[in-house]
C-alpha cells in the first residue's frame, strides 16, 4: 500500500529498534533468534525483533536484582529519581513523532490517535507518578510514651510486567512509571505483535540517565519469555494486562514459584445503558459508537453491550448508526483517518468469527459485518451492529476485542442492572439519564470498577483503573497504583527515659 505523501518522508527516516535493553545495555538474544514484526496495516514484515529466552529473563532479572540490591536507583533521593523521570518524560515528548509513527505502524492503529492519544497518554503517566513520588508519606502509630511506632511504603523488589498490544506505550506506562517511581527495578516484557515503542522507550531511559539495570525490556513469546518471568523466583510482583486465560495461567506460575503477587487487569463486556430521559441523545448515541469502535474495538472498557430502554430503542439505534456510518475505515498512516487496521489477522478472524456466529443465532445485522481493504494485505473490519441481542447471544457473554456492537432493550432499571450485571465481568459500566436518583442508585448496583454517567471514559489517570469479578484485580493509575507497587513496614523503637 502506498504510504501518504506527508508521511512517506517521516518513515522512510525511521529507525526500528531492533534491540532488548538489559543491565542498561542494548542486548540481543542469547542465541541470535528473531521474530517477524508484522504491520496490520499491509500485513508486511516491519523488522526482526529478539526472540528472546529463558536465559534472557535470567539475564534480566539478575540485572534488575542487582540493580535493586545496591540501592543504586531505590536509594536516590526522591528530588533525584523524579529529575530523571521528568528526563524521560522530556526524551519521550521529544520523540513523541516518532514514537507515534512506530505505534500506528506496529499495531494498525490510526496516526492521529497515537500522536494525539496513546504517546501523549504514556508521557502524562510519567510525569504524573514522577510528580507523585515524593507525596507519599508514611504513618506514625498511636502509642504511650515509651514506644514509638511507624509504618513506611518500602519497593518491592523486581517488578515484572507484561503488556498487551491494544495501547502498547499506554499500558505499559501504566505500570513502569508507578513501578519505578517507588524505588522498584522492572523487566518489562511487550506484547510480541507491538514491541517498538517500550524498546525505544527503554534506550531512551538509559539516556535519561537511569541506572543500569533498573529498566529492562525483554521482546518475545509469552511463552517461553512471560511465563519464565511469572516462574522466576527472583521477580516480586508481575502486574499483568491482557486477557483472562493468561491471567489464570499467571496465577498459577506465582502459586507454583515464589507465591509472587500478582496483579491482574483483563477484559470486559461492558454495557452502556441509555434510559429514555436521557439528557442528550446525540451525545450518547457518540458515546455508544466511539464507546465501541474506537481502537478498531480493541478496548478492554469497549462498550460492546448497548442496553437501551424499549420506549426508545429504534431512535436511538438510527442515531447510533448513523454515527457508526461516517467512521470510515482507512489507512492508519493517514492523518485523516479515525479507524484503522485490526492487531492481526487471528484478531480480525476472531472478529469475523463472531460476526458469523452471531449471524447463524439469528441477529438482526444492521451495519458492516464485512473484512474490507484485502488488497492491501492488511487486517481491516468494518464497523459493525448487531440488534435483537439478548443475554444468551454468543456477542452478549464472550468479549471480542473488535468493533462489534451488540444492542439489547430494557423496561426498567432493575431489568436494567439485572442485564448489566449478568455478565462474569466488571471492568466498565455507563449509564445515561437526566434523574439523580436513578443514577446514584444505579451507579452503586452495578458491579464494575469503573462507572460513567452520562458520559464514556470520561475519568484520567488521577482516578484508580480496574475491574471487579473476572475483569481482575489491583488497580493501575492514581495513588493507588504506587502504593500496588510498594510493602508496608512497620517500625517500632521501644524507648527509654532521657538520662
Ligand atoms: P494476552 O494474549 O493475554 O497477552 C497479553 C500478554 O501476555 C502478551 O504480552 C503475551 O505475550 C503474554 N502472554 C501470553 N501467554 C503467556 C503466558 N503463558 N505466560 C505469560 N505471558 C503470556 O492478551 P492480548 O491478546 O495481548 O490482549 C487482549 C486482552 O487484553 C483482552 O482480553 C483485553 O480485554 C485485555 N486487556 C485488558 C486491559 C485492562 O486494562 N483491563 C487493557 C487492555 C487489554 P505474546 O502475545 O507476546 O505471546
């Protein structure tokens, strides 16, 4: 596919990484392996990236120990460790171009969404935590004179993290920034179909000037490189997103190594529902296509269940589509472009897959359904809406990460929550009506970790990001994600009358 002209210059200039970064250093694999880096956009080999190994981890972890062992990063001053955050922060808003061009060809994804979105995200976080670190004070206890207790936060240790493709320099920011603000090392393992932006971003780390060792990346498969990180007895914590069938298995490898703690943020079927009193339908019929189709869908908080209340379901519907209708598939690297290509070709059959599925159950398809853009090589699925859906539909229970809309009805605000609820995620939840009441009561019934009235993903990085039930658990984002990373102490000196 021909690349547009105002940005055929940019990536013709573009240098790949091609590089792990262990003990501060550019690494390879031990044993030389790569992998294909596939565009979805034309479905063509990007570069070869390290297929690393058991061994890589070993490196990397003994890397991360023996950088957290000698306190050479934990026991900077926290006036130190935020100047060289705030570096990287800078080197990353200085590369924010590049970085944004890597990201959209990686993962298909629109160029204006990773310049004006996903790099800018990724920055904000670390900023935010390295603002954040020398806000953490500890806690004096109660006692009688003769003792004198406190309670400090300590880092954990080696963080390993390991990050999906959907928001790559996001996600992964997400949790390396907290991770690092608190004192901790991390080896960081990047979804294997989107690695480019947390190599480049590693390299950029040991230009900020962090030490040796305290950020790793290790490229690869999750197997072998992210199960031997969740196996290793020398990593503390793995905080982990992705999806629930790795996250069981992540659990398992803790449980049968050194019972590391482990947080986990899954997926989501989250309902989006729009009561008849809705306060302003054309914003909510916005939210319900973008809340679904944007990223091409692969949105763990997508809106993938519309609920919307009988009395106005074929309004509200025609309104949705015709939102739906003007987002055009197109060529990520065009500027223009709002909806791009899928991760990969097993996600867009996954998609397909569901769209036929829900077919042969009989729904009603009102938009799109169709791969588009074959000639191109690259992994394109319209925008596509399925009415007439009901609790059992296949689309109802199983997430799909793509743009594939399920509307469902509803009478009331029981029945209403009842739907929302029935489901065995609670990542997020959304909800439109003009009555305060209803919209307190609702927002307490709904199980999910994230609630939004009369709005869609409308909270920032100040607010905890998680789910309840099988949408996991532990929290990024906010205060809370520093503390995810750090222990509690407690101190107590027993004291002795002054001679
Ligand atoms: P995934 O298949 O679970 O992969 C996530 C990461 O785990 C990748 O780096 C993957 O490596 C690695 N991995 C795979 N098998 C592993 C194993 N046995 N041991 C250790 N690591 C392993 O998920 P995905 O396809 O990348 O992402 C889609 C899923 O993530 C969806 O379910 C979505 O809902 C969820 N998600 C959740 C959130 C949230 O915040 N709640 C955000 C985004 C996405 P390789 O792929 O390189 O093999």
């Amino acid at each position: 596919m021909e690349i547009p002209g105002q940005i055929a210059r940019r990536v013709a200039n573009l240098v790949l990484p091609d590089t792990c970064v262990m003990d501060g250093a550019l690494a390879r694999a031990a044993d030389g392996a790569t992998f294909d880096n596939i565009s979805p956009r034309d479905g063509r080999v990007l570069n070869k990236v390290p297929a690393c190994g058991v061994a890589d981890v070993d490196r990397a972890v003994a890397a991360a120990r023996a950088a957290f062992e000698d306190g050479r990063w934990r026991r900077q001053s926290p006036k130190d460790k935020k100047k060289t955050l705030f570096r990287l922060a800078e080197l990353m808003e200085r590369d924010l171009d590049d970085l944004a061009l890597m990201e959209s060809l990686d993962t298909g994804k629109p160029i204006s969404d990773a310049t004006n979105v996903d790099i800018p995200l990724a920055i904000q976080s670390v900023r935010w935590y390295a603002e954040a670190l020398d806000k953490i004070y500890g806690e004096v206890g109660p006692s009688n004179d003769s003792k004198f207790s406190y309670a400090v936060h300590e880092p954990l240790g080696v963080i390993g993290a390991i990050t999906p493709w959907n928001f790559p320099l996001h996600m992964a920011m997400w949790k390396v920034a907290p991770a690092l603000a608190m004192g901790n090392s991390v080896v960081l393992k990047p979804a294997e179909q989107s690695p480019l932006t947390s190599m480049r971003v590693a390299q950029l780390a040991i230009e900020a000037g962090l030490p040796a060792g305290v950020f790793n990346v290790v490229t690869g498969f999750g197997r072998p490189v992210g199960e031997a990180l969740a196996r290793h007895m020398d990593v503390d914590m793995i905080t982990f997103t992705g999806s629930g069938a790795v996250g069981r298995q992540l659990m398992i490898y803790a449980g049968e190594s050194n019972l590391k703690r482990v947080s986990l943020e899954l997926g989501g079927k989250s309902p989006q529902i729009v009561f008849a009193d809705c306060p302003d339908l054309d914003a909510a019929a916005e939210a319900a296509a973008w809340g679904v189709f944007f990223n091409q869908g692969e949105v763990c908080t997508a809106a993938s269940r519309l609920l919307v209340q009988d009395s106005i379901k074929d309004d509200f519907l025609r309104r949705v589509t015709e939102v739906a209708r003007t987002i055009k598939v197109g060529d990520p690297l065009d500027p223009s472009t709002r909806y791009g290509a899928m991760i990969s070709e097993r996600q867009m059959n996954t998609a397909l897959r569901h769209i036929d599925q829900s077919k042969s159950e009989g729904l009603n398809l009102v938009l799109g359904g169709e791969r588009v853009m074959a000639e191109t090589g690259g992994f394109y699925v319209e925008p596509t809406i399925f009415d007439g859906v009901h609790s059992r539909s296949t689309i109802a229970r199983e997430e799909i990460f793509g743009p594939v809309l399920g509307v469902m009805t509803f009478k009331d605000a029981a029945e209403a929550v009842q739907i929302a609820n029935d489901t065995v995620y609670g990542l997020a939840s959304g909800l439109w009506t003009a009555d305060l009441d209803r919209a307190m009561s609702m927002t307490r019934r709904l199980r999910a970790g994230l609630v939004w009235v009369n709005g869609w993903d409308s909270c920032d990085i100040t607010m905890p990001f998680g789910g309840f039930k099988q949408s996991g658990f532990g929290r990024d984002r906010s205060l809370h994600a520093l503390h995810k990373y750090a222990d509690l102490k407690s101190v107590t000196f027993t004291l002795r009358e002054a001679r």
